[in-house]
C-alpha cells in the first residue's frame, strides 16, 4: 500500500477501549503513548488487539505543539 504520510511510528498497542461508533487505541513507540480514534469497525479490519505490533499513520497539513 502506498500512501503519502510522512510520519509513521511503530509501536505496540497497549489498550482498545470500544465506544458506540468508536474507538480509542492507545500505541506505546519508544515509551510515548499515541492515542488514535478510528472506527470500531477499522479495529475489527486491521485485526488490532492488545500486544500486537502497530504503527500509527499521521497526515497533517499543521502539527501543534504546546510547551507547558
């Protein structure tokens, strides 16, 4: 699959929470953890479940990032 997001991390996923449409998955890279929201249907698809090798996708025009 070829796709033109430049920023792709590796990781492992460490929670699937499921809500009615939706659902967060939590992706610990390197220590940091990425939270996604995708569809629970998307979960189902990639066949994603905890411990289970990831990698998080993001295409973005603009990133923010705020120094607290």
């Amino acid at each position: 699959m070829k796709i033109s997001a430049r920023n792709i991390l590796k990781g492992k996923v460490v929670s699937i929470v499921k809500g009615a449409t939706t659902a967060h998955v939590r992706l610990d890279v390197n220590g940091a953890i990425i939270t996604a929201s995708i569809t629970n249907e998307a979960v189902d698809e990639l066949g994603l479940s905890v411990g289970k090798e990831a990698a998080a996708v993001i295409k973005a025009s603009d990133v923010m990032v705020a120094v607290a």
